[in-house]
C-alpha cells in the first residue's frame, strides 16, 4: 500500500527543486540557472517553478532571487527549516490534538509565530489526506 500523500509528494517535488539550485552552484555559491531549465529538469512548468519558489520563501527566504537566472540557496534541508518544517510541524501537533485543525487560521498563526499563509497551506493539505465523518465534524487520520 502506497502511503504517500500529497504533503509528502509536495516537500519531495520542492526539495528536488532546491536540490537543483544547489547542483548548479559555482564556488561563489550563487546558482546560474534559468527557470525554464529548472522546468525542464523538474518536469514542471516555468509557471510552477515561480510559483514554487515563492512558496518555499513564505515563512523564511530559501531560494533568494539575486539577478535574472541568478539565485542564492539560504538552507537546503526543507525538513529542518522554512514553510514545510513548520507545517510538518502543525501536521504533528493535529495529530496529537485534532481540534487544532478547527482554529481559525489567525489564531494559529498567531499561536506559533507563524505566517497565516503556512497555516493556510497546512490545512490545505491536511484536507487531501483527512476526511469528516458522516455529517458530524470527527477528524479521523486516514493511514
């Protein structure tokens, strides 16, 4: 059985993005290349990785745009540190309290320090992996 969901697709689709910047560093540390490269490495579209890019610098900046084709990598690990550690880290915390999935986005937010758009993109991928019971409002972990 494939246990495999779309949090953990998502953070092994984004590391290997990170990993591809990190491959194309020259002894200054700066990466050079463009994103239509990285699109065609990836297997995605240059719209994707724009978009990726910027949802891996939404709590802390990883992949920072210095020039046209030009970038700097700030952490390379996405599970010690940046969005996905800290939604890993809401991940857990559901688990151990599944009403936390029930807080307003804000208060969350709020509660951990965090950006309100990683709470957003917690429970965004929290509802392709749970489901509600029936009518009534029971979270249960599908596993």
């Amino acid at each position: 059985m494939d246990y495999s969901t779309v949090f953990t697709e998502s953070i092994k689709l984004h590391q290997r993005l990170v990993d591809i910047f990190v491959e194309s560093r020259d002894e200054s540390g700066f990466s050079f290349i463009s994103q239509p490269e990285i699109a065609s490495k990836i297997g995605r579209s240059q719209t994707w990785v724009a978009s990726a890019i910027k949802r891996l610098n939404v709590e802390e900046i990883c992949v920072e745009s210095i020039a046209s084709g030009k970038y700097m990598v700030h952490y390379e690990n996405l599970l010690l540190k940046g969005v996905f550690s800290k939604i890993s880290d809401l991940i857990l915390d559901t688990r151990l309290d599944p009403t936390l999935f029930y807080k307003k986005d804000s208060v969350i937010a709020e509660e951990y320090g965090f950006k309100l758009r990683t709470v957003q993109m917690y429970k965004a991928y929290l509802r392709t992996g749970w489901k509600v019971s029936g009518n009534s409002t029971k979270v249960e972990i599908i596993e």
